[in-house]
C-alpha cells in the first residue's frame, strides 16, 4: 500500500488555489480513496462537462468604477454571510482528515462559511456541532427508508443547531464510479456514517425473480413528492432541495414553499447525461423566480468561477472537491487558506469587472468564449 503524508500543519509558499490543492491533495490520501474522490458515474462525461462549462465565458473589465465601498456579503436564509462560498455535503470526511468533519466545520468558521454536513459524515451530527459550536452549520438530509429515521434525523439536527435543511434529491439511486471500482475501492470502518450509526437497518425487501433491484429495489424505497409534502410541514428550518433541473420541479417545488435551490450534478457522480450545473442554472433561476435562493456548486475551483455562476443567476456557490482536498492536504487550516483564496480571487475579479457588490455581478459581465466551446476533453 502507497504510504501517505501526514496532513500539513504549515502551507508552502507555492500553495495558492483550489488548483494546488488539487495538485497535492493525491499525497495526502490513499489511491483508492482518491479514485472515490475524485471519479463520476458513468463514462464521467457530466464531470467534465461541469468544468468546462465554466471554460466557455470569459468576464469583461470595467474602468474608473469607485469601488471604495466594495464587500462580498450575501443575505441566505436570514443570515447575512461574509462571503458566498459554502462547503457542500461530502460524505464520510475521516477517510480524508484524522478529524474529518470537525476539521472541516473548524476551517469554516475561521473564514464565515457555511458547513453543509452530509447524512453520511463519518463522525455524528452532534459531536461535528460540540466540537465546532461557532460554525455555522446546515444539515444536508438524505430521505431514509423509514419515515420515523428521517424525522429522527430532523429532529437532532435542529437540536444541535443546524440552521437550515438541504434535501438531496437527485441520486435515488447511486451508479457507481468505475474509478473507484477499478481502484478497489471499499469504504474503510471509519467512513462509515456516524450520524446513522444507532438506526437498526431496514427490514431486508425480499425481491421476486422477475423484479428489478432498481424499481422494485431501490426505487421503492426513494421519496416521492408526498414524502416531500410531509417533511415540509415537519420543521420550520429552511428547507433547500439539491440537484433539481427541470423547471417544472423547480416551480412545483417553490409551489410547496421550499427555501431554495442548490443547482447540482451530485458532483457528475448521478445521472451522466445531466447538463453542466452552470449551464441548467439560468432556466432553474427563471424558474424559481427572482426573489428565491439559488446556490450552484459543481467545478467551482475559483473566484472567477463564482463570478461566472452569481452572473447567470445564482446568489451563491457551494464547493465540494476543492474542500476536501484541501481538508486531505492540511485539515481546517487548508479548508480556512481555501475559502480565504477564493474569497480574494472573487475580491480581484469583481474589483476588475467593476463590482462593489454581488449584486453588480449581471450577465453584462460575461463574454462567451466560442474557443471553449470544444468540450472535447
Ligand atoms: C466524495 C463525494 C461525496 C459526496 N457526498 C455527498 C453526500 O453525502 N450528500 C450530497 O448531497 N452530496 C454529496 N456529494 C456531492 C457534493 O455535495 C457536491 O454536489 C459536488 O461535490 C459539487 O461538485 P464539485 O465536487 O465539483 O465541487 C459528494 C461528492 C463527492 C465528490
């Protein structure tokens, strides 16, 4: 087995960006576990679609704005937050960091941003909120099979102080990374999820010889637009759904009151054929409408990255990779140094682009780059 670094307790001099994160994090982690990481379902085409997206706008400047009043700040959920990056829900964190979402929710604090703690973190929802009380935290919930474990799940995490409630709903069912099965990939005991941890298993559902593990399997344990009416009418946290598209469930959503919408691809790890998240995003906010929460994440790696996303329409972006490779290289001090560079690389591009405010960052600003547009890669 290829013996790994120990996380960093200092940065070097040459690590700057999402991309040097990217760049070192394979030393930090083991191969497999890097193939977990970093692979997408399918043929990986939504993967790489998702940053190439972003390859295909380029950001004009402007001159002689006074800009002396600048900052980055954006209202969500009744939270004025410093910055518009948060970190997204990424599963079983102790694979990549000895103190896995602890470390993340730390590094997050240091810099105002916001935790998304998945329903599969590594360590449970309570111990990620006593060790990092100052964070501020949402809970990202996955429907379980069992009704009474989703509202038990609800209910500890407004107990220990989650702020709002993200429901994924794109990825029923999960096809798995041929990476990550080429790589040989098992999730080790310590990634297992801890929040889950005291539920007893659901009854095994017996299937027919002529049933499919999909429809019959999975399918019949996946949440339906009823399960949805129900949590709503469970809690008063703000409740946002990741990984809708189609404008006619974002407006059938907004018609049952959700809060928001996270734009997402599951990271390309979900249904291949799904279009870039920057490329649904402005039918999903015209959809919406003006005044909801729209947030994107899928190949965001930088300032100028967010730039582009706020233009075509989202109030935020939520960062995935870049987070837990950084987390994999140098714990909460990486994801702090993370959320601090992309932070000052939006600061730079808006600065150029003329932009005191998130609000000033319109669609005037881009330029469509037809060179991007060969997504051959
Ligand atoms: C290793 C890994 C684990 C993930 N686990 C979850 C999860 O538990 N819940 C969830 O809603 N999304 C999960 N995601 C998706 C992310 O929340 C997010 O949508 C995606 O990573 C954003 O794309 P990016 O990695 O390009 O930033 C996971 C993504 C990765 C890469």
């Amino acid at each position: 087995m290829t013996p790994t670094r120990p996380p960093l307790t200092t940065l070097p001099r040459d690590l700057l960006s999402a991309a040097d994160y990217e760049r070192l994090a394979p030393d930090f982690i083991l191969p497999a576990t890097w193939a977990w990481l970093a692979g997408g379902s399918g043929d990986e085409r939504c993967l790489r679609e998702s940053r190439a997206a972003f390859q295909r706008w380029r950001i004009v400047n402007r001159v002689l704005q006074d800009l002396a009043g600048g900052h980055t700040r954006v209202a969500v959920t009744g939270r004025t937050l410093a910055h518009p990056f948060l970190l997204a829900p990424v599963a079983a964190q102790k694979i990549l960091h000895p103190e896995g979402e602890v470390a993340a929710a730390r590094g997050a604090a240091a810099t105002d941003g916001v935790l998304v703690l998945s329903t599969l973190s590594s360590l449970p929802l309570e111990d990620v909120a006593a060790a990092a009380p100052e964070a501020l935290r949402w809970f990202q919930l996955y429907f379980q099979p069992q009704r009474e474990v989703t509202l038990d799940l609800l209910r500890r995490a407004e107990a220990a102080g989650y702020a709002a409630l993200v429901v994924t709903l794109d990825a029923p069912v999960q096809p798995a990374s041929r990476r990550a099965l080429a790589a040989g990939f098992v999730m080790p005991p310590e990634g297992r999820p801890g929040s889950l941890a005291r539920y007893a298993p659901p009854p095994r559902r017996e299937l027919g010889a002529d049933d499919s593990v999909v429809f019959q399997g999975l399918m019949a344990e996946a949440p339906t637009w009823a399960d949805l009416e129900w949590l709503l009418a469970q809690t008063v946290l703000p409740v946002l759904v990741k990984g809708v598209a189609h404008p006619d469930d974002v407006r059938r959503l907004r018609a049952l009151g959700v809060a928001g919408f996270v734009v997402s691809a599951h990271g390309g790890r979900a249904l291949d054929e799904l279009p870039a998240p920057l490329d649904l995003l402005p039918a999903v906010r015209a959809a919406a409408g003006a005044d909801a929460l729209v947030l994107l994440d899928g190949g965001v790696r930088s300032g100028a990255d967010a730039f582009k996303a706020l233009a075509l329409g989202a109030n935020a972006v939520v960062v995935g990779r870049p987070a837990a490779q950084a987390l994999a290289v140098a714990g909460a001090l990486g994801v702090a140094h993370l959320l601090r560079c992309l932070r000052e690389e939006l600061e730079v591009v808006m600065a150029l682009a003329g932009c005191a405010t998130l609000a000033d960052i319109t669609r005037d600003a881009l330029w469509r780059d037809r060179a991007g547009e060969d997504t051959s890669c």
